[in-house]
C-alpha cells in the first residue's frame, strides 16, 4: 500500500463502537482487507498522532440480499480495533 490513507479507509461510527471508546480507549476502524496490524498501527499512529498499544482486526463477511428473484452478495471487508495508550485520544471522535 502506498499511504496511510490506503490503510485506513474510514472511522466506524456505531454505538458498540461509541461504547468501546469511552469504556475501553479503543477506536474502530475499517481499513484494507490486505492490510495486517503492523500497517494498520503504523497508519493510525501516523494520521492521528497518537500511540496505539493494541489492535485487533476481523474480516465482515457480506451478506447474501436478494432482489426478486436474483440474489446478490455485499463485499466483504475488514474492521479494526485500535487501542490507545492511556492518555491519548483521537479528536474526530469526540463529541459524536
């Protein structure tokens, strides 16, 4: 991958998400599906500006919808968990 930016596609904003950030300091992510946790904590700590101290990654499989008589499949992709180290937080995230 080229950039940081290739990695780290969006922020997930979702409540579990919102939840596990002011429970736990872990933000999340989805990021390349050929992106593994070195590139993904590289990125993040790069964009951000901030120390990561864990991440955890899981591919979402999509979902088979079907519209009339066809059916179809959503793409699959992949989400991660960061975790901060203590102290640190992510400023696009609060106040959401």
């Amino acid at each position: 991958m080229k950039s940081e930016f290739d990695v780290v596609l969006r922020p997930i904003i979702s409540e579990k998400a919102d939840w596990q950030r002011e429970e736990d300091n872990v933000y999340t992510f989805e990021v390349h599906q050929a992106a593994n946790k070195f590139q993904v904590k590289h990125a993040v700590e790069r964009i951000y500006n901030v120390e990561v101290a864990d991440v955890r990654t899981i591919v979402v499989r999509g979902k088979v919808k079907r519209v009339g008589k066809t059916f179809g499949k959503k793409r699959n992709w992949k989400k991660a968990f960061v975790m901060l180290r203590e102290g640190h937080t992510i400023e696009l995230f609060e106040g959401v």
